[in-house]
C-alpha cells in the first residue's frame, strides 16, 4: 500500500502520514494512532510488555533481595544493641527461610522495604 493509499485510508494528507511514520520511527507515535492506522490497513493493534527473563527468576530475584535487606537491618540492630550477629552459615539458612516466606506471599514483593 503506497503512503497516498494509506492517507486516503486514514482521512489525514501524505504529510500528516509522513510525521506519523516518522512519530513511529523515532518512538513518539501514541497507541491511539497506531490503533487508527493498524484499523486503516485491516489489522489490530497488539500492544504487549515481554519480561526480560521469566517471570519466576524476577521473583525469586525479588524475593532473595528484601531477605537481604531485611537481615541487614536486623543485623545492624543487633550490632547497636550489641548483640551477637549469627555466622555465615547461620546467615545463609535465615535468608533461605526468609526468602520461602516472601515467596508465599507473592504480592508484598513489590512493597518497599
């Protein structure tokens, strides 16, 4: 379909379709425009977010960093009331245990700490 066709279509002059392409090419096109010209040339709009890696690596991801943080704190804490901080083998085994338990509760992975 040349660009004349696809104006025509569009009910916009060449020019308008022109800075649309180019609105589209440089990633300054609205969805409400694709949507029109998807609609003029016969076709939908598919418009989807693709996670990077999948979604259960995120959360696990998620879930093993607030057990960090969460540990840190308490560790500090301790430290001030100086209290004795657990080893590295006690450390590993509490942030295992902490990390199960946010992964139960899915949902406050994304509260912030």
């Amino acid at each position: 379909m040349t660009t004349r066709q696809l104006a025509k279509r569009l009910g916009v002059k060449q020019p308008t379709l022109a800075e649309l392409e180019k609105g589209e090419a440089t990633g300054n096109i609205t969805v409400k425009s694709l949507e029109r010209a998807a609609e003029a040339m016969g076709c939908r709009l598919v418009y989807a977010l693709v996670p990077t890696k999948p979604l259960t690596e995120t959360i696990k991801e998620r879930a093993s960093q607030l057990a960090k943080l969460k540990l840190a704190a308490v560790e500090q804490t301790m430290r001030l009331e100086n209290q004795q901080v657990h080893g590295q083998a006690s450390r590993k085994e509490a942030e295992r245990r902490l990390v199960e338990e946010l992964l139960r509760r899915p949902a406050r992975l994304w509260d912030e700490p």
